[in-house]
C-alpha cells in the first residue's frame, strides 16, 4: 500500500456505502507521488582539535566566521591528514526536510541543487551522499567542478565550538536545471529564504523559475525562513515573493518576529496569513502552532478545552482541515496549537533540525491528500480542494511527534519512522 509508502488500507480507506471503489484501484500502482525542494547543498564536518589549529587557520574561538575556499581544502586536508574528524554529515535545511519526508512516507522526493562531479570515498560529497535516503532522488542535482558547502564544526578540549563556513559552489545552481516536468507533476515544492538572500547569484534564479513554474501548475509551494537577521535583511522583497508564490510559510518564533514584527506567536501566525494560506511556526519549549483558513460554513468546532492567548477561543476550530483562501465564500482564520510532545526529550542535545522534521510531516500529510484524491477523486474527503488530508489539530500532533523525533536522537536527519507509525500513529493521525 502506497500512501505514499507501504501503508495499510483499513487505516485510510474505510469502504462505506457511498464510497467504494474496485478491486483494480486497489493496487495503487499507478499513481506516481513525490515532492520535490532547492537546496544549497551543505555537509556538516565535526572535529575535536587544538587552540593552535584555530590560530593557524585565522578562525576566532566560539565564533561563526566565512571562510574562503582555499582556507577551507587547506582545513580538509589537514583534517583528514591527521584523522580529526570525527563525523560528515548531509546539512541543508531542504536536504533534511526531503530527507525525512521520504522516511516517513516511504516515498521519493526530488533534490535540486549542485554536487561535486569529482567525488571520493570518504570526502565530504560522499558523506552527504550516505547520508541521504535512497529515496531522495539526487539525479537531478547539477555536477560542479569544485566543492559543495561545507560548514566545519571544531571543538577544543574546553568544549568550546568554533563554525567556520565555506559555502563552495553551493550557490552555482543554473536555472536550466529546473525541470519543469518534475515540478508540474510533484505533490509540492519546498523552498528556504536562504536561496533568496543574493539577487547575483544563480540559485536565487533557479528558485524563482521554480516557484514560478509551480504557480503555472499549481502547484504548492512551502517556504522555510532561514534567520533573524536574514529575514530582516530581505523583509520587504521576501514578503513579496510570499504573497506572490507560497502556499504554507515554516518559521521560529524569532524569524516569525522579523517577518510580521509580532512577538506573540498567535498574532505573527495571524499577520503571515496576510501573505500566505498557512503556516507552521515553532516556538520551541512552548511546542508549535498551525493556522490557516477553512471555509467558515464548513468549520468544525473542537472537542478540546478552548484556550485563549492573543487570540481568544484561537483554537475554536482547529478540527477543520485548511483551505486555500481563494477557494473559500467565506474565509475563517484557524489556529492550533500543542504542547511538545511528552514534554519533550530529557536531554536535548542539539536543537537543529526540529522545525525541518515538523515541516516534513505538515509535507507528508499534504502529499497523502494529493495522492488519496488522484485514487479517490470521488471519496468524501475531497468534495472541497483541501490542502491536507487531516485537520489542522492533528496535523500539529503529527508534526509535533516528528519534532519531537528528531530532537531525542540529536540528527536533523531521521534515521528510521516513528516507531508506532505502522499502528497507532497512522490509525488516528490520519482518519480525522
């Protein structure tokens, strides 16, 4: 079963009287889902060294300093040389998100973006390589003569962390490697500010071609904001280019600061839908919300305790599933919101990648919609052009869970699915 992964059917198809289809239907094979995302491809280099290492490559202690290319082979090689590192992993905040998109739907996704054509066993390009999934189709990536990015992680025996940052080719990425049948036939586009940050370069070309070619086949597009001071720095042109192409806005509660100028995550969730249909913000040890519209007459009212914050009664409706604006008579603003999950992990050893793992589940369900209305046309659960298949409130459960994965093994990458996803997890997560 394919939904998009192996899945079981009595979990998502109950067959009633008004809803059934023939056993043909039943093998799902020809129904071809996948996502597809830019990315600035990166690779994360650990290292334990000494305070002389960072003098003689000219890196400030417990800083985040650029460095040149030639600083940085001249860092690898010595590196390697002397067998310091200690791990290489994939990086990119697209490059996760595919990544555990796939792991929890068991389901290709689609990467552009550069990679060495000159790799070696063991380099920094085959550490992003392995640690990929398979599923992540990389045939698409465009061969560069020269290194991808690499963000070297240098930790002194004080435990101090020195980042020195090589961005490499990461930028090269030319337009003419946008396939517009890969975008035309994708359940998504997943986008990062990151790549809007420099009109001169090529990647910012290449994403706004895509986002483009997305709009043409409507296809939707999920931005992911990249920082503080990047979202300040672009504010004015990157709510443009919300308001003109994107579907669903991921963000922190500080990039959420910068965008919409609210500090409240209830009120900067409600500014952003002035520019786009739906967002996922995280606010870290206050778990996460989701909002979006919902067609006011077809509004489903909670059976949790109402709460309210900056919004009263802001989670009256959180049980309806979201709608594109313009698809809705009457617009209604919805918001949800949870708790982390289990209060969180006891330790929490990197917070990287939790949003990453949370919009890759707001992805899966979306993709599950897509695909359930391809087999499905007529089901019930499409009468309207829902964006995902579930509602809001146990989208924000799921994501929350994937969040939540992601922080208690300390990767932005999932290694494997949630453990009771087979079972319990897909049972109620998806038949709201």
């Amino acid at each position: 079963m394919k939904f998009p992964g192996r899945r079981k059917i009595k979990h998502y198809f109950p067959v009633n009287a008004d809803n059934r289809f023939d056993r043909e239907s039943m093998t799902f094979g020809h129904t071809n889902t996948y996502v597809c995302g830019i990315d600035q491809n990166i690779v994360d280099i650990y290292a334990h060294v000494d305070d002389s290492i960072l003098a003689d490559f000219g890196l400030a202690k417990a800083a985040s300093q650029l460095m040149d290319n030639e600083t940085a082979n001249q860092l690898y090689h010595y590196l390697s040389f002397q067998k310091l590192i200690d791990n290489q992993y994939a990086g990119g905040t697209i490059g996760n998100t595919l990544h555990n998109y796939s792991i929890l739907a068991d389901d290709r996704s689609v990467q552009f973006g550069v990679m060495s054509q000159n790799i070696r066993v063991g380099d920094y390009s085959y550490g992003y390589l392995c640690n990929t999934s398979s599923k992540v189709d990389l045939t698409q990536l465009q061969p560069v003569d020269g290194p991808i990015g690499r963000c070297y992680t240098l930790i002194t025996p004080d435990g101090e962390r020195t980042f020195g940052i090589s961005p490499g080719l990461m930028n090269n990425l030319s337009p003419e490697y946008i396939s517009e049948d890969i975008i035309k036939g994708s359940s998504a586009l997943v986008l990062c500010a990151y790549t809007l940050g420099d009109e001169s370069l090529p990647i910012y070309q290449a994403t706004i071609k895509a986002a483009s070619l997305a709009k043409k086949h409507d296809v939707p597009v999920l931005l992911t904001l990249g920082t503080y001071s990047l979202v300040t720095a672009i504010r004015e042109r990157l709510s443009q280019f919300i308001s003109d192409y994107v579907t669903l806005v991921a963000m922190n509660e500080e990039e959420a600061l910068a965008l919409t100028e609210q500090s409240d995550p209830l009120l900067a969730s409600e500014a952003a839908l002035n520019l786009t249909d739906m967002v996922l913000l995280t606010a870290g040890p206050e778990g996460l919300y989701i909002s979006g519209y919902t067609e006011k007459t077809l509004a489903r009212e909670t059976d949790n305790p109402l709460v309210s914050a900056g919004i009263t009664d802001y989670n009256r409706y959180e049980f309806s599933r979201p709608l594109l604006k313009k698809d809705c008579v009457e617009p209604l603003k919805v918001y949800s919101h949870i708790s982390p999950y289990m209060g969180g992990p006891d330790k929490i050893k990197n917070t990287n990648g939790a949003g990453d793992g949370a919009l890759a589940a707001v992805l899966h369900d979306l993709a599950a919609n897509r695909f359930h209305r391809q087999v499905l046309p007529t089901s019930s659960k499409h009468k309207k052009p829902w964006l995902t298949y579930s509602s809001f409130s146990q989208v924000c459960k799921y994501a929350n869970r994937v969040s939540y994965e992601v922080l208690a093994q300390s990767s932005p990458r999932l290694s494997r699915a949630l453990p009771e996803q087979e079972d319990s997890l897909e049972e109620s997560y998806w038949e709201r």
